[in-house]
C-alpha cells in the first residue's frame, strides 16, 4: 500500500509540475487566438462597403512593406 501512495504522490507531483510549466503558454495561445479573431472580423467588416458612398468609387489598396538594414561587422 505504500508503494502504490508513493507511485500517486509521484505521478501527481509530475502532473502539478507539468501544468505549472505549460500554463503560461496555453494562457498567451488563448490570447493570440482571440487577437487573430477580432483581426479577422475587422477585416471583414472593412472588405464590406458600410455605405453608398463607398460602392460609388474605387478602393484604394494601401500596400506598405517595412524593412530594416542592419549592419553586421
């Protein structure tokens, strides 16, 4: 009987040491996935005309590419 409380303290202590690491990881995906989600609304909220106004003449596509120069030495 001993053994088998030794065998659960240790697997339980593993688990309680598992859930400690990995939670901060699972709480930053959480919070990813709920920034990508409101992204993606908001850019299908944009795609769709809101008003006449906006049907009655072209779209304009701003396309903006930002790089950085690093020198290396």
């Amino acid at each position: 009987m001993n053994t088998l409380m030794d065998n659960l303290v240790g697997l339980l202590t593993v688990l309680g040491i598992f859930a400690v690491v990995a939670f901060p990881s699972l709480v930053g995906l959480a919070h990813e996935r709920r920034v990508d989600r409101q992204l993606r609304a908001v850019r299908a909220s944009r795609e769709q005309p809101s008003n006449a106004s906006d049907a009655e003449g072209p779209t304009r596509s701003h396309a903006f590419v930002t790089t950085t120069v690093t020198v290396h030495s």
